[in-house]
C-alpha cells in the first residue's frame, strides 16, 4: 500500500514546469490556451 510523503503534493511537479522549465513564450502559450478553453461557451448571466 502506498504512504504519502509529507512532501507529496498535487501543485509542486506543475508548478516546477512552469516557473523553472517553460520558456517566457512557452507560458503566454500555456495562458492562451487555457484562457481560450475555459471561454468557450460561456455567456454573460
């Protein structure tokens, strides 16, 4: 059975990609392409 470590976590392996791997342009990539899935179809209340 698998034990947690204190260590584990869900943010730490995505947040190193992003702040440490990616390059500038890489991550205005990463936003745009998040920004324009989360937008589709959505509509004013």
């Amino acid at each position: 059975m698998y034990k947690p470590h204190a260590e584990d976590d869900d943010f730490g392996q995505a947040g190193t990609l992003v702040r440490k791997v990616l390059s500038d342009e890489q991550r205005e990539r990463l936003a745009q392409n998040i920004i324009g899935h989360v937008g589709n179809n959505v509509s004013q209340p």
